[in-house]
C-alpha cells in the first residue's frame, strides 16, 4: 500500500514523496521545503477608531476598552481615557459633571446618572456619546444648551429590547432579612422600571437625592397623564428612617 507523505508551510511550496512502508524500510527521508512567497498589492487594515470627534460630539466605542469582565455601565466608563465616576455613579468628562444620561437618544430614568450606570449591563453598550452644551429642546428650536453635559449610551442592536437589573436576598440572624429587586425592561418603544425592597436591618431602598430624582421622573409621567401623587409625612418619614427603627 502506496503513502504520501506531505508538509507545508506558509510562505514555502508544499513539499510531497510517496513512499510504501515495509518491515525491512530504514531509509531517512530528506525534507527541505522551497522559498516561495506570495505578493499582496495591498493590504487594507479596516477598523473603527476607539476614540473619535463628530462636530463637538465625542464618541468612545466601548468595546475597544472593555476585556469582558465588566458587570455595568459604570464598569466601562470608569476604563473610559478623560472620565471619573464616583461611588455615588456621579459621572464627569474631563473634570466637568455629566448632568444626564440618555439611552439612544432618550432619557433613562429621567436622565438620573445614578440609575443609567449601575444598572445598564456592560455587554449592551456599543458606544457611548459625550454630547456638549446639551438642551432637550435643541432640535426643535435650533437652541444650544449652556454648560449643560450630557452622555449618550447607544445599544447594540441586539440589545434593543432588553431586560436588566438585579435581585438580592438574604438572611442573618436574630431574623434580620434583605431583599431588594431593581429590575428594568427598555426597548425602543416602551421603558418599564420595577424597584422594590424589603428589610429590617436598617437598609434604605431610596436616600432623600434618590427620591427627589425619581420624582423629578414621575413629574414628567404625571404631567402628561393627569395622575397625581401624594407624599406624606409617613412616607418622608420612612426614607429618613434611621438603622435603629428601619
């Protein structure tokens, strides 16, 4: 039975001998392989720049300073050159605070920094716009916002329709209990965000900023739905509960 026995190697013409094996066989067999390189015309190296400027707009691709490990929207931006975000998901570009966050073009969580990077995942985000001297009303009457900065989060297209968020439980002892849900649904059309929390250790579900920044939100939604919210004295009351009552 006839073999042939091959070796190839890139840049070198393939080297080929047939040969039938026997038990008698003690033949070495020489191997030398020819210098036969292949000429390119060219070569075109396409990628997209990590960092680039579109007017006064600067636009990082997110995932040219990501290595996968990153669990949130604040995980990316604190890899991003030129950006600092604090413990309190307080976010600024070049020493100057970011005052809102919008997610391809809309506002998250009316626009609440705080909301935008600890919950949006990591995995969703493509780019991730610095918009300069940003006005809502801008488009509709040429206007141009003072001091006013803002980040633009743009998702992958796969990650359009999305749902996100996180659930903890626990338990201690003397029956102390945690629980907490923080769960978001976004899509083009439609924002759902679900926020609940439970506990006896003293663990506050909201601080006094937090509150005022998502009522701040319901103001817009009970603007244009004619619902209107109370708050009492019970409910203040809770938020500035202190870890003894809680």
């Amino acid at each position: 039975k006839e073999y042939t026995l091959k070796v190839s190697f890139v840049g070198y013409k393939t080297f080929e001998q047939n040969f039938t094996p026997s038990q008698e066989m003690s033949e070495n067999i020489m191997i030398q392989l020819a210098f036969a390189p292949e000429y390119l015309n060219e070569v075109q190296v396409v990628q997209e720049m990590p960092v680039m400027m579109s007017g006064d707009t600067l636009i990082y691709k997110a995932e040219a300073f990501t290595d996968g490990r990153e669990r949130k929207l604040e995980d990316v931006i604190g890899k991003l050159p030129g950006m600092e975000i604090d413990e309190n998901g307080e976010v600024s570009v070049q020493g100057e605070k970011v005052n809102k966050v919008l997610v391809d073009g809309k506002q998250f969580f009316d626009g609440d920094t705080k909301m935008a990077t600890k919950n949006i995942p990591a995995n969703a985000v493509d780019k991730i716009q610095v918009l300069k001297d940003y006005n809502e009303v801008a488009p509709m009457n040429g206007m141009r916002g003072e001091d006013n900065l803002a980040l633009n989060i743009q998702l992958k297209a796969d990650k359009k329709n999305i749902l996100f968020g996180d659930l903890t439980a626990g338990l201690g002892p003397d029956t102390r209990y945690l629980s907490h849900a923080n769960l978001f649904y976004y899509s083009p059309k439609l924002n759902l965000n679900l926020i609940a929390d439970a506990n006896n250790i003293g663990d506050r579900a909201f601080t006094i900023q937090d509150y005022f920044r998502f009522n701040g939100g319901l103001t817009n939604f009970t603007a244009n739905s004619g619902t209107d919210i109370n708050i009492s004295n019970e409910t203040l009351g809770f938020l500035m509960a202190d870890k003894e009552n809680a």
